[in-house]
C-alpha cells in the first residue's frame, strides 16, 4: 500500500478485532496532518453544475484523494481509501422516477405517492446506479494497490423508502399498507443485494480480499459493509422488529463481517433486538449532535460488548483513556484524530499501554 507502510500489521490487527482477540492492542484509526504547511483546505463548488462535477468526476475526486493521502499520516489502523459516496441510502436514485439534488450531499425528494405493485422499478440506467459501478471500476483500475475502494453508501432500505415517499407518507403505510411496505422493502434490498455483490466483485482483490466501510474506517476480509435504519428512531420496538429486522436478517447472512450504524440515543429502544442478530458483528455508536457525550453511556457499552459484539467508537484525544479504562479491549476499535504524526504516535503508544482483557 502506497500510502501506509505497515497495513500487514494493521490488517492482523482488523482479523484479531473480528475475533475479538487481541495482539498488542485494540484497533485504533489515527489520521493526522503530515505538514500544516502543505494543507490546502479543499475549494467547495458554488453552483449546481460543479457539485456534480464534484461528487460525480472520477478523474477530479482522485486527485482531490491523492493529494489527501499524500498529506496525511496514517497513524494505527487507519489506512487511505476512497469513499463510494453518492448520498446516504442512496440507492433511492436507482429507481425510476425517483427526485435528487447534489449539493453538498445528495438530497433526496418524494417521488412516489403511494406504493403499488408498479412501484419501485429499479433503473439500471439511473445516473447515481450507473456512477457507482462505473466509479468503483475507474478508481479500483487507477488504485493499482495503492489504496482501497469502499463499498458504496447504500445502506438502510427504510431510509431509501423513505427518500422515495417522504417519512411522513411511510410512516402512515406502515400503519395502513402494510404488505405493500414489505414488498417495497422487499424490492430494495433485491437492489442492495445486486448492488453490493457487484462492487464487492469490482474491488475486492485490491482491497487485499476484503471490503471497507467509507467514512468508518473499518476494514474486514470478505464481504463486510454498514446497515442502518437512521428513520427507525420514529417507530416502536414492534415496528422495527416487523419491518426492519428482516432487512437486518438479510445483510448480515451476505456479509462475512457486518456493521450496524446506530445513530444515536433514540435508537437505544432497539438494541435488544439488535443484540439479538447473531450474525451481527458490531455496532458504531454515533454522538448525534445535542445529545450527552458517549462518557455518559459505558453501560450501554459494556452491555453491547457481554452480547459479544465488537464496538466501533470515535473519540477525542482527551476521551481515550477514561474509554479504555472502562470497556474490554477485546472487539473494541476507536476512532480519533491528531494534530501531528508525532501525537497520533503518543495515541497509540497510550491505547498499547492501557490495553486489557
């Protein structure tokens, strides 16, 4: 790997997490800037043409990412990778019909009134299906091993069902239509499905046989990738159990390695249920924005991890060692940044030293 010279090390480091063992420490993904100097803060576009040049220009996104690889340093278990990033759960723009923005991320419009068996036809000339598979080739062809290629942002097929209707409008079919709910749902993970085995296929031999998660930094031999239901936050236990947990269900027995995205406090409602997936690998627990600090919830934690699931957390510098002192080492990976290489080494010289069952 170009950009980081000990990924042997950092890839044993993935297998033992997995297994929820250890070999020296935890996993820990620490970035940090090679050289203040030579960071250019990247230039955003200002109009509607150049937020699809940018988003969607496979030539203008890879040198944005190499000058990035060349000016970070790749501390622990992080590694360079490019994002297949065309809007979250967007798999919601391959279907017929359906409304988009690209500006700043991908914005997603109502398109369908109401589900019937016409809906959700999947479009496999619909420009955000045709740019991920087309990207995943451009960028698995130029990476030549020097870095890796996620698996696309395609996860939550609720929340693709909700793009397409508006949540309000699902949340009423959930209710009032409930069979045609299944079947849409049922239609969208056929997408997800085809979608993720065909970049998983594209990619996997550069990424030293596995798959990553964009925007997580987790790496896993196999098929490996992120589920979530961020709109499951609005329904009750029974409901995500009825119309979510058979998506959950699903995933997990087509990745060798999963990832649940829990997105905050208000899906603590649902974590029995997701303990319950035996197949589910791990849980990245996101600080929503307004909500208490992670500090606050070690006993959410530590239940998470007496299921024998691994946990995925970021954290500040400041945060690290109170984390390490109160959860198992085993199956834990951290997420942090650093101002300079010579911090981001301290970082992992404390998580070696503070290491344990």
């Amino acid at each position: 790997m170009r950009y980081k010279d000990d990924w042997e090390k950092s890839k044993k480091r993935f297998e033992a997490l997995w297994n929820r063992e250890i070999i020296d420490r935890c996993c820990i993904s620490v970035t940090a800037p090679r050289s203040k100097a030579n960071f250019k803060p990247d230039v955003l576009p200002d109009s509607p043409e150049d937020w699809l040049k940018y988003r969607t220009d496979g030539e203008l996104i890879l040198k944005r990412r190499r000058s990035d690889f060349e000016n970070t340093y790749f501390g622990g278990e992080s590694f360079p990778q490019i994002f297949l990033d065309l809007g979250a759960a967007g798999h919601a723009g391959f279907f017929k019909g359906a409304r988009y923005q690209i500006e700043g991320t991908v914005w997603f419009f109502p398109s369908i009134e109401e589900l019937n068996e016409k809906s959700l036809q999947f479009d496999e000339n619909s420009m955000l299906y045709r740019k991920t598979i087309e990207l995943a080739e451009y960028f698995t062809k130029e990476s030549n091993g020097d870095f890796f290629v996620s698996m696309p942002d395609i996860s939550g097929n609720a929340d693709a069902l909700a793009h397409l209707m508006g949540s309000d409008n699902l949340m009423v079919e959930m209710i009032q239509n409930k069979d045609q709910v299944h079947h849409a749902l049922k239609k969208i993970q056929d997408v997800w499905l085809k979608t993720s085995e065909e970049i998983f296929q594209i990619t996997h031999k550069n990424n030293d046989g596995g798959s990553t998660i964009g925007w997580l930094s987790t790496w896993a031999p196999g098929r490996h990738g992120q589920m979530q239901s961020d709109m499951c936050v609005m329904i009750s236990p029974s409901m995500f159990e009825e119309f979510i947990m058979p998506e959950l269900r699903a995933q997990t027995q087509w990745m060798d390695r999963s990832t649940y995205h829990f997105d905050g406090i208000d899906q603590l409602k649902h974590l029995d249920l997701l303990l319950s997936l035996e197949r589910l690998d791990m849980i990245q627990w996101t600080n929503v924005a307004g909500q208490p600090s992670l500090l606050n919830y070690m006993d959410v934690f530590r239940k998470i991890q007496a299921a024998g699931k691994c946990l995925l957390l970021t954290v500040q510098p400041k945060e690290i060692r109170y984390v390490m002192e109160q959860l198992s080492s085993k199956g834990l990976f951290l997420l942090t940044s650093a101002s300079s290489p010579e911090e981001a080494d301290n970082i992992i010289s404390m998580v070696e030293s503070l290491t344990h069952d």
